[in-house]
C-alpha cells in the first residue's frame, strides 16, 4: 500500500520511524483514510520480522488535532438517513460498527505484540491524543506551546477510542473523570505530573530517545494487559472505589446539571468500564459512543461550536469576489477598558497598532495594558521577551490624531456618547485616506445613525467586541443601512486576522447579542418582581445552561447600563416597549440605592473584599410580594430563562436583523454563553420542534403576558412542520 498521510523508515536497528504528515492540511487529523492508512502501517509493523519496534511521530508542528469532525458529521447523517430507510437498528449497529474502527485500531497497536512510541512533536489533542495514549511508551519535545487532552467533552462528545478506559486505568477514577469530564488541554509539565506522559525531553532528541527506549526496554505490553496489574485506584468494589464514585455523582451534576449527555456517558462508562477487562470495557465504551453520536445534543453542538464556526472563521459571509484586504496598520480611538483590549489582540496578530487617547498619559495607559498581558504569557512560558518588545514596538501611543494618517481601517472606542463619538468620527476622517475604512464598538447607538455623522457612510460599520477582549472569542459586525460590501469585507478580514470568530448581523437596536442577552436579564428582573427568591433565580439560571445567573450577569454588565438602554428605550419607542417592573425595580437599584454592579462592589449582589460575592440581602425589601418557594413551578423558570431569549432571536430573524442561522447559534453561545447544549438560540427551538416551541411560548403568554407572543414566522414555520436550519440554512444573508 502506497500512503500519502505517512512516511514509514525503518533504520539500521529494525526501528520504523513512522511521520504522519498529512498533505494539503496545515494540520494533522484522522479521517477514514488516515485509519485504513494506519491499520495497514500496524499490521505492516507487526508482520514483518525485521522490525523491532515503530516510533509514530508528527511532520508538522502540532501532533494530531483529532478525529475530522465532518467525518462524525457525516456518520450522524447517514446514520439518520438509514434509520429512514432501514429501521432505527440496522442504523444503530452500523454506526457502532463504523464509529469503533478507531478504538479497535488502536488496540490491535497495543497488543500487536511490538512496541510502539509516541515521540510528540506538538500538540495532541482527541484521537490524536488516544493514539499517544495506546502507545506504550510517550516522549515529548520540550515546548511551551505545546497542549495534550482530550476536549472531546467540549462538543457533546467524550473520547471514543479508548480514552476513557487507559485514562481510567493509568490514575485514581476521581482525577480520571475530572480530567475527561473537563476537557482541559494539558501543558506538558502538568500531564507529566499526571503520568499522562513518560519524558520530556529537547526538541531535537525526541525521536531519539523514542527509539532508544525500544532499544533498551521495547516492552510491548500496556500494564494494563500484563499480569497482576492493579486499577490506581483500587477496584469499584472497594472502600475507594466507595469513596470515589457517589461523589463524583455528585460533582458531575454540579457542573453539568445533567443537560451533557456526553458526560453523564463518561460517568457510566468509566464506572462500567473498570469492572471488566480491557477488551470488553473497550466495546462498553464504543457503545456508549455511538450512542452520544446519536443524541440530539452532540450533533447540534458539532453543527454550531465545530461546523459552523469554522465555516465563519474561513469566511461564509464576506463577498465572494473582493480581493482580500492590505491591513498592515490598524488605528484604535479610545485607549480605555476596551481600546485597550482591542490594541492587544491587534498587535498580537502582528499588525501595526495607533493607539490614540484624549491626552499622552491616557494613551500609555491603554498601551500599559498590552505590557502586562504579554508579561503574564512570558510568565507562563508561553511569549519571549523578545515577543514582548516586538509587541510593543507595533503599539504607537498617541494624542495625535494625524497618526492615523496610514491606518486602512479604524476602531473606535471612545465613551458610549454621540457628540463625543461624532468629535471622534471627524478628527479621524481628516487624517485617514478616502478609502480607509472606519468602525465603532458601540454596544447601544445604532450604527446608521452613528454613519450619518460620517463623511463616507459607505465606509462606516460595527465592528462590537466583546470583554474581555482577549478571551471573548465572539465580534459582532453590524452593517449599516449605506455600509457598502468593501467595507464589510475589510472588517470580516480584520477579524480573521486577529483570529476571532465574526457575526454580520443588521443594524437594530441592541443589534442582535445584546438584544437577545437583554431578555434573560429582564426575564430575571421580573421573576424577581413577582416574588421568586433571588438565589432561585440565579441558581435555575445555571441550571437551565446559563454560565451565570441573570442577575449575576448584569452585574458583570453594570446595572445602570441596562438601566440606561431602558430609559431610551422608553424614551424612543413609547411606554410600551418596556415592562413598568422592570423599570421600578431597576429606578429603585440604581436611583435610589446607588447599585450599579460589580464596578461599585454593589449591585444584585455585594462584593466584599476579602471573599467570594454575595447575594445582596436586601434585594427581599424590593419584592412587593414573596411566592412560597415550595410553590414555584422550578422546571417552568427555566423554560422561561432559555425560550425568551430563542424567541427574540426568531424575531431577529423575521427582522432580518439575523440572516443566517449559523450566526444567531454560534452568536448566542460564544457572545453570552446561551446554554452550550442545545447548539444556540435556533439550535434549541429545531430542537424541540417549531410547533412545540410555538405551544410553549403560547402557554407562557397566557400565564406571563405579550413578551412570549410567539413571532409569526413561528406560528408559519410550526404549520409547515419547518426548522430554522431545514427552511434557511446555507442562504446567503440578504443584508
Ligand atoms: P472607557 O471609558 O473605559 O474608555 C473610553 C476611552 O475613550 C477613555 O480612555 C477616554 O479617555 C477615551 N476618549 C474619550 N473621548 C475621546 C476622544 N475624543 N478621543 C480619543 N479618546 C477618547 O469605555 P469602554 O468600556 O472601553 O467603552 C468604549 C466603547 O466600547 C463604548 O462605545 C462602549 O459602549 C463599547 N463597548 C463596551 C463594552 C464593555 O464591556 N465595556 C463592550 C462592548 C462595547
């Protein structure tokens, strides 16, 4: 067999040296043919008697990223497919059959009778990471960069090829399950610790000393298949084992409240899977796996937080035939919370940054920010000093701004005012070329009123990030209504470049995360209102899926702010457009009392100094009246939580605010955490199915009043038995 993922020596010593280099790819992942590839190399391997023992090892700068996930996509499909067809069994055995050939690959390398070495050139990470994990012996290349895991766990999924039974046999279960159950990617030094790997050594050495450790030692066998081995922790039957798994029970539930299948299926399979010998755990896993494949949640978690943000990132919505965008020097107005941030993630794409402020000292400021990120990541091992001064080298301070003179596009961050923003726009557009292109973080002015201050609104756009800036993976780009196509490309290939994650959305009030986000906060406001115990509230928030409560949220956010947007929500769309208890409740918080949030160390909650937050007692004193909490109907809260806020996205679909389904999901889940489970906003009423949502809001509208009218579009789409992602996918936005 000629291979085209790898290239296989076998030197003076009888040691194949097997590199795994697949071509075309930047990195390596495991696809059907990397597996039929593979199988043959093993067997190869095994057969021939002139080779001692096999090295695998990577050609390109990471290891493996794991398994191709359209290839899983695909095995849902036809899986769903032949269920049609053939009958929900015959579909079932044949996607066991397919989804294990990874996990019994991986064993016939293990018990092939030779001994094979990982020598980890880079990061591995899933099956790429099993692969290491079924090799008898692991060595890495010292980095700083480099990770192992297996974040399986993050898309609905758990390791399937074999993850979950070597990990459970190689440490106690309580450290086996956090560590599949977390889905962290290790540094090299931690999964050393962990005896997840056996040496760390000089880049250079590394295939070296793989292949002198076959030399010296060469034993083929996992411990767990050699005689008289011991489980790290003991036998499930035991006082340990006793110890271990009810309260791994019960830390599974706090941090999942059972909404991950996936990881309900760690929980079983570990248990399960360490009361049997190998082989047999191995098969209990496989059917675990293909049956996590099959669940609603994973597949729309792989559609969203794989397929689709990938999709985003390569460029689904910039215009086809613009060429791409010369950006080399980037202006940021407004060295702040923000400018700051957005200065940062800039430089660090290695694009030349004007970072511009009212005066001198607050434009150092901004760029002081940069100074420390980058001196936390040397700290951490992962830039040099000499990454550190390159950084801020491309970071120029200034009041000036006439430096923005060579900038191709703009960011403007300056305070959340129009005449100040309008000051900004025209100081800018003096310096700046014709076709330099100009966009504003604003959260709440509408970005065509904004572009009718400028001189070229045809260059004007959003261009919202979310803080903090370097971790927030989410930017949302609003189109104004005269925002021409190069604009829109300009700032989709900006976001490319400092490698985030975009969203077109139409211009709208509170455009579209806001928006949305607005209405779990509300919907908080008024459970609170009616006489809900706040600490319920909060906790069937998280329950529900949320990262955090509502009312913990909007102290992240600031309580005068919400307080803000509904003022001049009041202010220009009549009484009626906003809900009288939210309005009293929020006067009370914020006129009255003086709690705007986390930045006054009070707001829902207190922030003492020395310790954790706190739940602010005094939020019983503004409850009219007190529901029984025995009373609450808990499970129709969290209904609450969640469908409120997939409403308004279905509105903002109907609004052409949102023109493409993939963005209102992944928007959702990576601009304010909605509920990862469900695969987003639409993700959660296909899930449900239109016309059960459609009931669902009508039954809520009966007991909560006209917020929960269920759009037409839904009432249309619940008639024809349509689902977002069936009736709009793939269509092209109108915007
Ligand atoms: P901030 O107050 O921290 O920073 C604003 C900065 O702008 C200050 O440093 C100020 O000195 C500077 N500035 C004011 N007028 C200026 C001018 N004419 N020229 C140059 N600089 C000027 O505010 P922030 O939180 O960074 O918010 C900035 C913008 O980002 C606002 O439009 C806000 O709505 C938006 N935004 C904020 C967040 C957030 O979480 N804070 C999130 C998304 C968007």
């Amino acid at each position: 067999m000629t291979y085209v993922n790898f290239k296989l020596d076998t030197d003076a010593n009888g040691i194949a040296l097997i590199t795994w280099d697949a071509p075309g790819r930047s990195m390596n992942v495991i696809d059907l043919n990397v597996i039929e590839e593979l199988s043959d190399i093993v067997e190869t391997v095994a057969g021939d008697r002139a080779i001692r023992g096999a090295v695998i090892t990577s050609g390109k700068e990471a290891f493996c990223a794991g398994a191709d996930l359209t290839m899983l996509e695909t095995s849902i499909h036809t899986f769903a497919e032949m269920a049609r067809a053939r009958g929900e069994e015959a579909a079932a055995t044949a996607l066991f059959e397919d989804s294990r050939k990874l996990s019994l690959l991986y064993r016939r390398l293990e018990t092939c009778g030779k001994p094979w070495v990982a020598a980890i050139t880079g990061t591995a990470l899933g099956g790429g990471f099993e692969l290491c994990l079924a090799c008898h012996y692991r060595v890495a290349g010292e980095s700083a960069k480099t990770r192992v895991g297996l974040p399986e766990i993050k898309i609905g999924l758990f390791p399937g090829a074999g993850g979950t039974q070597r990990i459970a046999r190689m440490m106690p279960p309580a450290d086996a399950l956090r560590f599949l159950l977390k889905g962290d990617q290790l540094r090299l030094a931690h999964a050393k610790d962990m005896k997840l790997i056996d040496a760390i050594v000089p880049a250079a050495e590394v295939v070296t000393h793989a292949k002198e450790w076959i030399r010296i030692n060469g034993a083929a066998k996992a411990p767990w298949d050699m005689e008289g081995f011991r489980l790290p922790g003991g036998p499930v039957y035991s006082k340990l084992g006793m110890m271990t798994f009810p309260a791994a029970n019960a830390m599974y539930r706090r941090e999942t409240y059972d909404n991950y299948p996936g990881a309900r299926a760690v929980m079983q399979v570990v248990y399960e899977g360490l009361q049997l010998p190998m082989d047999v755990a191995l098969r209990v896993e496989s059917r675990w796996f293909a049956k996590i494949l099959r669940s609603p949640e994973a597949a729309a978690m792989i559609r969203t937080l794989f397929v689709s943000v990938r999709e985003l990132n390569k460029g689904a919505r910039r215009p086809k035939t613009l060429p791409p965008t010369n950006l080399k020097t980037i202006g940021v107005i407004g060295a702040g919370f923000m400018g700051a941030g957005i200065a940062y993630v800039t430089a660090m794409a290695g694009l030349n940054v004007v970072l511009i402020d009212r005066d001198q000292e607050a434009a150092d400021k901004g760029k002081a920010h940069s100074a420390k990120l980058i001196a936390k990541q040397i700290d951490r091992g992962l830039a040099s000093m000499a990454e550190h001064d390159a950084l801020l080298a491309r970071i120029r301070a200034t009041s000036d701004y006439g430096a923005l003179r060579d900038c191709n596009l703009v960011v403007e961050a300056v305070f959340e005012d129009r005449k100040v923003k309008a000051g900004a726009i025209a100081a800018a557009e003096a310096a700046i070329g014709e076709g330099a292109i100009f966009g504003s973080n604003t959260s709440t002015l509408p970005i065509s009123s904004l572009a009718e201050m400028s001189k070229r609104p045809g260059h004007f756009i959003g261009i919202h990030f979310f803080s903090p800036v370097e971790r927030m993976m989410l930017v949302e780009i609003i189109l104004g209504k005269k925002t021409g196509e190069m604009t829109l490309a300009a700032a989709l290939d900006y976001v490319r470049v400092i490698r985030k994650t975009p969203i077109v959305v139409n211009d709208a009030r509170g455009f579209y995360t806001s928006r949305v986000v607005g209405t779990y906060i509300r919907e908080g406001h008024l459970m609170l209102a009616e006489g809900v115990p706040a600490a319920m509230i909060e906790n069937l928030g998280r329950m529900a899926g949320m990262p955090v409560g509502p009312l913990s949220l909007n102290d992240e956010v600031a309580v005068d702010l919400v307080w803000k947007i509904l003022k001049a929500t009041e202010a220009d769309l009549g009484p009626n457009a906003i809900d009288s208890r939210q309005k009293a409740l929020l006067e009370e918080m914020v006129e009255k009392r003086g709690r705007l949030g986390r930045k006054n160390g009070k707001g829902f909650y207190d922030y003492p100094r020395n310790g954790p937050k706190k739940l602010w007692p005094g939020l019983a004193d503004l409850q009219p009246s007190k529901l029984d909490p025995a009373l609450i109907d808990t499970k129709e809260l969290k209904q609450r939580l969640l469908a409120i806020q997939a409403l308004e996205t279905a509105r903002c679909v109907e609004e052409g605010v949102i023109t493409d389904v993939r963005e209102a999901d992944v928007g959702s889940i990576l601009g304010f955490g909605f509920a990862p489970f469900t695969g987003g906003t639409l993700s959660f009423i296909d899930m449900m199915g239109t016309k059960s949502f459609v009931e669902l809001c009508k039954g809520l509208e009966r007991s909560h009043g006209a917020r929960f009218v269920p759009a037409k579009l839904l009432i249309d789409m619940a008639e024809k038995g349509d689902t977002f992602y069936g009736r709009f996918a793939g269509r092209r936005a109108a915007a």
